[in-house]
C-alpha cells in the first residue's frame, strides 16, 4: 500500500471513476455518517450546556422556525466554516439537532418533538427569552 494517496469522492468526479483513481495511486476514503445521540441519552445539562451560547441559541431558534436548514444559513454571517462546524457539532452531541449530508451540503433538522416529549416545554422557555 505504499505511495498510496488517501482521497475524498470529489476526485472520482475528476478522474471519471474509482477505477481511474487507483490507476493514478489513489485510494477512496469513505465520508463518515455523523452519529446522533438516542433520545434516554439526552441530559438536560447537555441541552442547557449546548444552549448557554448566544450563537448556538440563535441556530436553535431559526431551525424552529424552518424544517430544515443548511449550516451555513441557520449562523450569522461572518463565522468562520470551522466555528459554524464547531456550533452544528456540539449542538448535534447534544442531542438538539439531527445532521444529514445531502450532496455537499449538512442539512439540519431540529429534534423538538422529540426534545417536547421528554423534557415538555424545556426548548420553548429557553428560547422565548433569547434575545
């Protein structure tokens, strides 16, 4: 396996196939499924811990408001990709949001009903005086 370059699937789109990409000594890696906690697993102080930041309250309060939304448009302009994936990361370990990778975007999805169910109107008395 030496002289082996580790790549991601956007240089399958370059070279046509993974066939072609092994030709030139590279070797496809696969994109990782993010891993979302169940919901017994969800504490209260994980949920207050991820809320205690006006940003990541911010991405909460507009995801309630929408389905679902990419990470880019549910953060305020002017954060870097690594914030924004930091914020959408810490959110989603703790339970508060559900992440898919559709094409090269993350779409987010806020788990309130689920979040409602076990900790009734938690979600809703935070965000109502979140300024």
């Amino acid at each position: 396996m030496a002289g082996l370059k580790y790549v991601n699937t956007s240089l399958i789109l370059k070279y046509g196939n993974i066939e072609n990409l092994n030709l030139f000594g590279y070797h496809r890696t696969m994109a990782r499924n993010f891993s979302h906690p169940s919901i017994t697993d969800i504490s209260i102080d994980g949920i207050l811990y991820a809320l205690a930041d006006p940003v990541r309250r911010n991405i909460v309060l507009k995801l309630a408001s929408n389905e679902s939304m990419s990470c880019s448009k549910s953060c305020a302009e002017g954060l870097s990709p690594s914030t924004i994936s930091f914020h959408h990361k810490l959110l989603r370990e703790n339970g508060l949001i559900r992440s898919e990778k559709v094409g090269v975007e993350v779409i987010n999805t806020l788990r309130k009903k689920e979040i409602d169910k076990r900790f009734p109107g938690l979600l809703d008395s935070i965000l109502k005086f979140h300024r």
